[in-house]
C-alpha cells in the first residue's frame, strides 16, 4: 500500500515524541508516539520513506485543505513518497505508535543480484511474505514459531532494518559458523549493514514476528 503523506518525522521542538533510533548515510529510523487529537505544525518530508504502525487507530491527513482519512491496522506496513506540505492528526482515542525507515540512499542504477537459492522468500516461504517491493527497498514479514530455525538465507545490498512486532528471542548462525543472540521488545528497530548469509532460530516461547526492510 501506497499513501502520499503521514505522520513522520519532525524537528525535535516541534514533536517531542520522536526518538531516534539509528541514523546513518543509508537511513534514518525514528520511533514515534502519535498523541490523540494533537495536530502537527504544516510540514513536508524530502525523502521516501517505510512506514510501521505498532497500533491500530484513525489518522486524518491534510493536504491543501483536502483530507484524506486513513484507518491503519496494528502491524500494517506502507510506503509513504516524499510529498506536499501537510498537516497530520490521530482523530482516535488512544495514542498511535509508528516506526519510520527514512530512505536516504537513493535507488541503486543495478538492483542487487540475488541468489534464488538463497533468496529468504524463496527458499523460506512458510516464514516469509512480501509486502512490497519498489527500486529503493524490498519489504517482508517473518514469522518463526517457537523452536522453529529458519533455512539458510542471504541479504543483499546496502543493508536491512528489522522491527519486532512480538517479543523476540533468538539466536542468529552465521555461515562461518558465528553464533549471536538476539532479543528485543515489541517496537524495537535494529539496523545492520551490508550483505549477509545466515539463518535464525526462534529460542523463546511463542512466535516470533518481524517487518524486515532491505535497501537496495
């Protein structure tokens, strides 16, 4: 799904509930808590961007005096393409929380070369589904079940950002052999760089699901 505008970020003494999670050539991705019925300032976004809402709610976005009304499901994932100064506002009763992946590297002119046997939504298709795919990034959904490990797999180009949408404990295989943990909370956004081959186990209690972002 596509829509032209939305709450993201803002200067910090515009929107005090905007953390920054990482920032870096490649991307910017910044947790936000949206407050019912607190208008934002009119503003614009330059650079495309990935947009996860945690929570389910309403939002209304203004645009030239025209408003578009949204109705976000908790999980859902969007593109949202630089656009037109806008004013954005949670019309519901509870707060709306969003992680946003700010693209700041622009589409590669090769898309990265992908190894079908390697390839995660190939070679995984119980785990993962695409959620949408464009120049700049390619978007999935993982979910591992309670002791289940996943194939092996590899990430190409210029990185990935990872955001839980369950708790998580896992352990992460190297193919040179390293073993990593990983765990984090539900919101909780992580960025690594470059390519990789690995593969997962899910060491908790109950499924694992995640909203991976590969930039190309």
């Amino acid at each position: 799904m596509t829509f032209r505008a939305g709450f993201l970020l803002l200067p910090a003494a515009l929107w005090a509930q905007s953390t920054t999670v990482v920032d870096n050539p490649t991307v910017r991705i910044i947790s936000a808590i949206d407050r019912p019925h607190a208008p934002t300032p009119l503003h614009k976004h330059d650079s495309n961007r990935v947009m996860i809402y945690l929570d389910g709610g309403d939002q209304d976005i203004t645009i030239e005096g025209r408003v578009e009304h949204h109705h976000w499901k908790a999980g859902e994932v969007v593109w949202s393409p630089a656009g037109p100064a806008h004013v954005s506002e949670n019309v519901g009763s509870a707060n709306l929380r969003i992680v946003e992946i700010e693209i700041k590297k622009p589409a590669p002119e090769a898309q990265p070369k992908r190894d079908p046997k390697l390839d995660p939504l190939a070679v995984d298709r119980a785990h993962n589904t695409l959620v949408f795919e464009n120049e700049q990034v390619r978007v999935f959904r993982n979910k591992l079940p309670a002791g289940a490990r996943e194939k092996w797999h590899e990430h190409v180009g210029a990185g990935r950002a990872v955001v839980l949408l369950t708790a998580l404990a896992a352990r992460v295989e190297e193919a040179k052999g390293e073993m990593s943990p990983m765990s984090g909370a539900p919101g909780d956004a992580f960025w690594r760089e470059g390519g990789v081959k690995h593969r997962g186990s899910n060491i908790g209690v109950r499924e694992s699901e995640m909203i991976l972002v590969e930039v190309k």
